[in-house]
C-alpha cells in the first residue's frame, strides 16, 4: 500500500493508522515529517518505508539536510510508486 500524505498534521496519529509494509510517500506541507527525527524512527521501528518528494523538500529548504532512512523521488519515482502499489490512497 501507499499512502501519499499532503498536509501537516499530526503525524504520530498518521502512523498509528498504518502498518508494516506501507510505502508513506511525503508530498506538499507533510515534507516536515521527513525532518522529523522521531517520525523517522518511530516510521523505521513499525516497518513503514519513507519516501518524500524532492521538488518540495527543495522548496522547504529541507533537501541539504541529512535525512536518513528517508529516500527522495522526483516525479517519475513517484509514478514509479504508484505503478508498483496495488491501492493508494490520500492522507490530507
């Protein structure tokens, strides 16, 4: 499953609605969520895989940071994600 998440919500409660194996692509305002030293974690200790979008990260002022255990995509990486999940879906 992934799960493309937009805004800037709560993000612990975002991950407790999820499971292992779910690919969270971060898009828009949800790009904090990579800076986030305890998302991350907590996202690598239920075995979510996380991805966020690099034009944003970019507009951010977040892509020169270190951010581990998050992978950047461009627009193809996230077509590419959508191709390869058999349900998607929105978290606003």
């Amino acid at each position: 499953m992934l799960l493309v998440v937009l805004g800037s919500g709560e993000g612990d409660a975002l991950l407790e609605m999820i499971g292992r194996g779910t690919l969270l692509l971060l898009v828009h305002g949800a790009c904090k969520f990579a800076a986030d030293e305890g998302f991350r974690e907590e996202a690598r200790r239920r075995g979510v895989k996380l991805f966020a979008l690099r034009e944003d990260l970019e507009e951010g002022g977040l892509l020169d940071q270190k951010i581990d255990c998050v992978e950047v995509v461009d627009y193809d990486g996230w077509v590419r994600l959508l191709e390869g999940c058999e349900s998607v879906f929105s978290w606003l």
